[in-house]
C-alpha cells in the first residue's frame, strides 16, 4: 500500500461522516450548556504495553474537520508504547475537544489493539519467511481503518472488497458442476484480476492443479494433510495460503509447514482492548 489516505479517501470520507453522524458531536448538549470557551492541550496516554496506530488517521480526521489544532507531541504509527506514556497530545479548543473525544479514543484504541496483535504474530512468522494476511472480517464501516491498522503492524492486505481480485469459495459452487468448471468459467471472462481459489480436499486439488489460477486457500483442512496438499500445489506453480484455526498458540506449527501465506480473521478483531485514556488541561 502506497498511499492509504490517497487511494481510499473517499471511502475514509464516508467513514469520517458515519463518525460525525453517530457521535452528533455538533450537537453535544452538555459541552454547549457549559459554555466552555477556553483552549485545551489533550493528552492520550496508554494503560498497557503494545504498538500504537491510529494517530495518523485521527490527524486526517483532524484536517476533515477543518479542526484549528496544533499537534504537541506524537508518536508515529507503529512505534512501541507502554503503560503510563502519553504518546498524543493537541491543543485545541476545549469544545471542540470534548465533541471529538470518544471518537479520538474509539480510533486510537481499535487501531492500535489491532496492530499490536499483527505484530504478535508477525513476531512467531517472520522466520519462517511467511507472510501473514487479514480478512474482509473487519467491524462494519470501518474496513480502512482495520487493515490499515494490519498494514502498520507489518501484515498484508487480503481483498479490500469484492472488486479486488476474484475468489471462487464454497457458496459459489452451489450453482456449478465442480469448481473445475468455475474456473474455466472464471478464465473466460477474466482480464487481468487475481484469482484464488478455496479447496476442500485433495480430490478437489487434483482435478484444478493444471488450470490458471495464482493461489489456492486450504480453508480448516485438517493439519495432517496440508504438507502433501503444499507439496502438489507447489509442483504446479501455485500459491499457497492457510486459513480457519489457526492461532498464536498452534501458529508455529503451521509456519513449519512453509505456505507461502497465513490469513487470520482474528487480526481485525482482537480479543484484547488496548486501553488509553485521553484528559484535557487547561492551555
């Protein structure tokens, strides 16, 4: 990925306005019957050890809002924070502040719970030289921000959407006579996209090996049987990508099977929050 906030603004954009719309943060009532006029410096500190992100799309939020604010200190989006550092602060007016917090801290924290598990497993990986990818099972409306969070943390990027590349998966068969025949139906009709395809069994792998397509998914295949469906696929040519069961407990066990790609849905949904906290101060 080149230019995250160039090749997907309008998309953040839509993102951004569903944020606005949900929080009503020109509406907040509290902040108004207050009448708070002062300036505020804001400062976002950790609760626990990991990697940050998010900072530099609160920053583009920042410039969506045409917000007057001015950055005190930062760190860079993908740096190690633990517990106690203040790794973010701004100052800005106080209202404005109060309106934009939950969705500053909402941002930083989903953001930086995924990337600090990217590079947990990315840790367990790298030295087996396999690389890791997430899934299209991000939080509804907020697939950019997920696996631009995967992206920080040193993971790749699976199909952004269903215009990406193709995949033939199991649902798709229901309406062919076997995935064979999808495939040729595929190499008909396709220019120029990707094309991964999720196999069952051997049997299945057999009949397709000699036909064009760039990578196979082994899909909750039973771990006993991987290393002899690597072993043909690599003899044709293919790609090949693990996916469905794996975790940090059993990843070294799948690394040592050397696929050239391990997918993990759970990248995008961490089971651990990462916890900040954001306070303001008078300016």
């Amino acid at each position: 990925m080149v230019d995250f906030f160039s090749s997907f603004k309008s998309e953040i954009q839509i993102s951004f306005d569903n944020l606005i719309a949900e929080d009503k943060i020109f509406q907040d009532v509290t902040t108004d019957y207050l009448e708070i006029n002062e300036k505020s410096v804001s400062e976002i500190t950790s609760r626990t050890d990991g990697f940050v992100s998010g900072i530099s799309i609160v920053k583009s939020f920042f410039n969506y809002l045409n917000l007057n604010c001015s950055i005190v200190h930062e760190l860079k989006d993908g740096d190690p924070v633990s517990k106690n550092d203040m790794f973010f602060s701004f100052v800005t007016s106080a209202p404005d502040a109060l309106k934009i917090e939950r969705i500053v801290l909402n941002l930083i924290a989903r953001c930086s719970s995924i990337c600090t598990e990217v590079k947990n497993w990315k840790r367990i990986m790298d030295p087996y030289k396999v690389k890791l990818l997430d899934t299209r099972k991000t939080a509804p409306g907020n697939r950019y921000f997920d696996k631009h969070s995967v992206f920080i943390g040193g993971g790749g990027n699976h199909r952004f959407n269903l215009a990406d590349e193709v995949l033939i998966k199991e649902n798709h068969l229901i309406f062919f006579k076997d995935l064979k025949s999808a495939i040729q139906k595929i190499q008909k009709n396709n220019k120029f996209k990707t094309v991964v395809v999720e196999v069952e069994n051997m049997k299945q792998l057999q009949e397709i090996c000699k036909l064009n397509f760039d990578r196979v998914i082994f899909d909750n295949w039973k771990y006993e049987e991987i290393s002899e469906g690597i072993k043909l696929a690599k003899e044709k040519n293919k790609d090949v990508e693990l996916s469905g069961g794996i975790n940090l407990s059993n990843l070294d066990s799948y690394c040592l099977l050397k696929p050239d790609f391990i997918s993990a849905g759970s990248l995008t949904n961490p089971s651990k929050d990462f916890d900040i906290s954001m306070l303001l101060k008078r300016y």
